[in-house]
C-alpha cells in the first residue's frame, strides 16, 4: 500500500501539498475533500485540480523563464 501511496506522491501534480502549505490545512484532508467530492459531484473537482495544476506548472515555467540562473 506504502509503494501506491509513494507512486502517486511523486508523479501527482503536487497539488494538493501546496494548497495544504498555502492555507496551513492537513493535506489528507484535502486530498479527501477531492475524492469525496469527485465521487459526489460525478468528477467536476477534477477539472478545478487539473487547472491548479495547469496553472502552477505555468508559474514554473515563468519564474525560469525571468531567471535563468535559477534551475528550480
């Protein structure tokens, strides 16, 4: 279970840790709040999670792209 568990953590889009820093909330409780609410709006949370995900990837890209000299 502790190998699916790591498989998901490395390759998820981080998402929900950094929601859990941001707003200093438990991250098993929000990964809850997604499955749970997936399962009872019939998977509209996805959308908002990929678009999260989508948007700190843009982040990323654009503090490398102002400075260079930083390989985040």
């Amino acid at each position: 279970m502790n190998k699916i568990k790591l498989f998901f953590e490395e390759r998820a889009f981080g998402v929900c840790s950094r929601l859990g820093e941001k707003l200093n909330f438990p991250i098993d409780s929000i990964r809850l709040f997604f499955i749970y609410s997936s399962f009872v709006t019939l998977g509209s949370p996805i959308i908002l999670y990929v678009s999260m995900a989508m948007m700190m990837k843009v982040r990323k890209y654009l503090r490398k792209m102002n400075n260079p000299v930083l390989f985040d």
